[in-house]
C-alpha cells in the first residue's frame, strides 16, 4: 500500500486494512514512526515513548492477523495515552517535575483495557502539570503546539492527544475531562473529543470516588473511530461505584438518527458565559446551515444556576485531595495552577462543601427537565480561537476579565455539572482560519443516542468543505527527522535536557 493518504485513514479504515491482509500492523506503525519523526518535533505533542516495544508487538500482531487469529478488535494499533494515566513500563510523568522518573508497575483500567483488545501503546500525549488547565505545558516537556499553527495552544488537559491525532501521528489516543479537558483540546485542533456519561468508563484512580465530576474518555479523528475506542474501555469495576457492568457489544452499533427528525436546541454562551463575538459569528452561521435539516432548532435557557461557584468548590475540593498534602511537603514541585486551586479550597467550609453539591443536584434536575424538550442541544465548545502557547491562559474575553486561570473554559465545565454526555464535532474553521468546534449535549446516560446524532451531523458537515473537518498542512520541523528508535523512557535528566533544546522542544514560561 502507497504510505500517501495512509495515515490519514480512519483507525477503522486501517484494522480493516489488517483484516484484507493488504496492510500489516507493522507496516502502519513504521509509517506512524516515521511521521512522528518528521513532526513531532514541530507540535511536541508526544512525550515518552517505547519504540522497541512497540516494534516488537506490531510484528506479533503481524503474525496473528496473518493467521486470522487477532488478539482484539484493536490488534496492532499503535495509540497514544494521555500522560495523565498509569502505563505499565512506560514512563508517566503527569507533567509534573516530582513525577518526572516514575515508571508504573501497572496500567490503570482503561489502558489495561485496551492493550488487551491489542492496542500498542507507542507513546505518551503531553499535559499541562497534573492536568490543571487548557494549555498542555509543563517543566518537564514543555509545551504542545497546534498542528495548524505551531505557535498557538493545542488546548488542555489532553492538549498532546488532540495534537497527535490532527497532525496524524496516531490514530486513536485517550483523555480524560473535568472541565473540557477532552472537548476543548479536540475542538481547537479540529478532531473529536468525547465526554461519556460517568457510568461509561470506570475511573479507579478518581480521587473521590462518589464524585462524578472527572471521567475518562476516548479522543479520534472521527465518531465511528472513537465509538470503537469507546466500545473497548467501557465496563464497571467495584473501585468505581458510579460505573455500570458492561453491556456485550455496547458502542457496537448505534441506533440510527435522522436529522429530521431531530429538536434541537442551541445557546451561545452556556447561560452567560462570555464568548468573543467571532466565535458567536462563527456559531450562527453553522446553525444557519444546519436549521433547514432538522425538525426545530430553538433557544434553550442554560441558565441552570449558579454553575462557575458551584464548579470552583467542587473542583477545590478534589485537587485538596489529590494533591493537598503533597503541597504542603513538597511547594516547591508544584506549580502556580495547583496551588491557586490550593489556595482556594482553603477559603471554603463545610457549608460551602455542602451548598455546592446540593447546587449540582439542582443542575441536574434542571437539565432534565430541559433535556425533555430537546434530543440534544448545541453551542460552542471555546469562546476563543487559539492563542498563543506562551500565554497560560485567556484573562479576558469580550472585555471581561476572567477572575481565576479555567474560567475560559465555562463552556465545557458547565456541561460537567450534570453528568450527561457531551462531545466536540470538527465543523469547519473560524474566522481567524483556526479549527472549528460544535458542541453537542446529550441527555443524561443517553450516549448512545448522543453518539448516532454526532455521526448523523458529522456526514451532514462533512459534504460541505465549510463546515467539514479541517485538516493540518504540516511542514517538517527544523532539524528533523529525529531519531525516534533511540527514544524511550527517558531518566529526569535527558528530558530537561531535551526541554532546553527548541529544535526539538518548545520550553514552557
């Protein structure tokens, strides 16, 4: 098979490829090694990496597809794993100084479900340090940059996934969402990011266990690709009492979705979240498209309570677990993101405790009821088009000042409050030329209706170069192609090394 247009095949397009024995796993990944090769030195969206190993295993699964014995559904395909999450022999750094040379002994559950359905984990997806904001920036890698503009934000916290797949790195790589760190990644880089309901995937390694806040999630280049993705993580485990046991062939097929049969509801702004009014732009104009395909297309009032206080307390008080004690030992491994959330939790008391939960109780019922009157709901996913890496994050949006780092992201962390399902489809570009993202809202554990909707908008999108998913014009960076076999879990020392080298890295400020 020609490697022209290879790697921008679908991960479903490529295991069928497997199946038809007209491509062999080991053949696609010398192909992914060699695109990595050539740029990911230009977005630095990969950090560790074990090409030995995965070499190793792409010619096992080589062999079993040439037997017509596959290990799994997902046999012989490299991914990448978001630096957040545990991979066993695999460095995981989570972008923090502290962390910088841990190597697990064990995969968490969704990464250990997936290497069992034969998914090779090549490399690791750059964050920002522990996951705290939308720009996937850390001392220990640096920084992730936009593959269809290298000097802006890829977003966060799973800025390195989104990155990857729209430079067309990997195929398929994780997430994981607090506040949009699935959706605003993959809207800004023009790929889809999907939040499950938080019965979907277990979390076992979530902080609070009977918090529902944080999931775990697939991130692809289409929905069928991450539907696949989605089919092989999903299930319960009894360290998460908020996951469900699994349905055998869940994700498999979707139930079929007309668009015109749909109700669909749009808001702006999320209840009075500040948006630029380009992207406000942008939005009408891709409802303007999509109104004549469906059944009603009307205002909804997201205007659900008092989301930013709500969200603030229950997110300092999962990083005042997590990381509280820690801090105090050790201030001077942390940054200012984790302590400002730090900071803030200690402002708080039991009754603020108490009021914010009770608050997302009523979120929840008020989306419901809402819910009733709608299949789904759109808005935008970012109120901004991409800034510049070298800013941590946007303090003003149409003129007003974001009062905490992660208030731009209110777009995406109101949707967390109420538990349901939301994804980010590609739909176009935005009026600086940059990725644009839809937002879908489902109703509460309706991902598979969800799911077929998103498919149905995404072949609708998809016929119009104006509203289809972007794609990157990479150009090789400086210096390239770097020798990538020589790349694996990298001791503290060659990744400052490395992270003072621009060539190959872009530092973090």
């Amino acid at each position: 098979m020609k490697k022209e247009g290879l790697l921008e095949r679908s991960a479903c397009d490529v295991l069928a490829a497997f199946e038809a024995k007209s491509l062999t796993p080991s053949e696609y990944l010398a192909a992914c090694i060699e695109e990595i090769s050539c740029y990911n030195p230009k977005v630095n969206a990969l950090a560790a990496m074990d090409v030995h190993a995965a070499i190793a295993l792409a010619a096992a699964a080589t062999k079993r597809w040439e037997a017509e014995r596959p290990l799994g559904p997902l046999d012989g395909l490299p991914i990448g794993v978001k630096d957040l999450q545990n991979t066993k022999g695999l460095l995981t750094t989570y972008g923090s100084v502290r962390m910088r040379s841990f190597v697990p002994d064990k995969d968490t559950l969704m990464v250990g479900r997936l290497r069992a359905a034969g998914a090779i984990i090549l490399a690791k997806t750059n964050v920002p340090e522990m996951g705290a904001g939308g720009n996937s920036r850390n001392l220990v890698w640096g920084a992730t940059g936009n593959p269809f503009d290298a000097n802006l934000i890829a977003g966060g916290s799973s800025g390195g996934s989104a990155a990857a797949l729209a430079a067309n790195l990997l195929p398929l790589c994780t997430g994981s969402d607090t506040g949009g760190s699935l959706r605003m990644p993959a809207a800004l880089c023009g790929v889809v990011g999907y939040r499950p309901s938080v019965d979907v995937i277990a979390h076992t390694t979530r902080p609070l266990g009977w918090s529902g806040i944080s999931v775990l999630g697939p991130m692809a280049r289409t929905v069928d690709d991450l539907t696949l993705m989605l089919s092989v993580c999903q299930g319960y485990d009894p360290d998460d009492p908020l996951s469900t046991p699994p349905v055998i062939g869940r994700f498999k097929t979707l139930p079929s979705t007309e668009l015109k049969e749909l109700r669909v509801g749009f808001s702006e702004d999320f209840g009075g979240a500040p948006v630029e009014q380009s992207i406000r732009e942008t939005f009408r104009d891709r409802l303007d498209v999509l109104r004549p395909q469906v059944k009603e297309c009307r205002a909804a009032d997201l205007n659900l309570g008092d989301m930013d206080r709500c969200f603030d307390i229950l997110r300092a008080e999962s990083f005042g677990v997590a990381f509280g004690e820690a801090v105090a030992q050790e201030p001077e491994n942390f940054g200012a993101h984790i302590k400002d959330n730090l900071a803030l939790g200690q402002t708080m008391t039991l009754a603020d405790r108490g009021w914010a939960h009770a608050e997302q109780t009523n979120i929840l019922r008020k989306f419901n009821a809402l819910m009733a009157n709608f299949d789904v709901i759109l808005l935008p996913t970012s109120p901004v088009t991409p800034f510049e890496w070298t800013k941590p994050y946007v303090d003003e949006i149409d003129g007003q000042k974001m009062d905490i780092y992660y208030r731009w992201l209110a777009l995406c962390y109101r949707g967390s409050l109420s538990g349901a399902p939301s994804i980010t489809l590609p739909c176009g570009r935005d009026a600086a030329g940059m990725p644009f993202g839809l937002q879908v809202l489902g109703p509460m554990r309706g991902d598979e209706q969800l799911l077929s909707t998103a498919k149905a908008m995404e072949n609708f999108f998809g016929r119009s170069e104006q509203t289809a998913r972007p794609l990157a014009k990479m150009a090789h960076a400086p210096h390239s192609k770097v020798a990538l076999t020589s790349i694996v879990t990298h001791p503290p020392n060659v990744c400052a090394e490395t992270a003072s080298n621009s060539s190959v890295i872009r530092t973090a400020v």
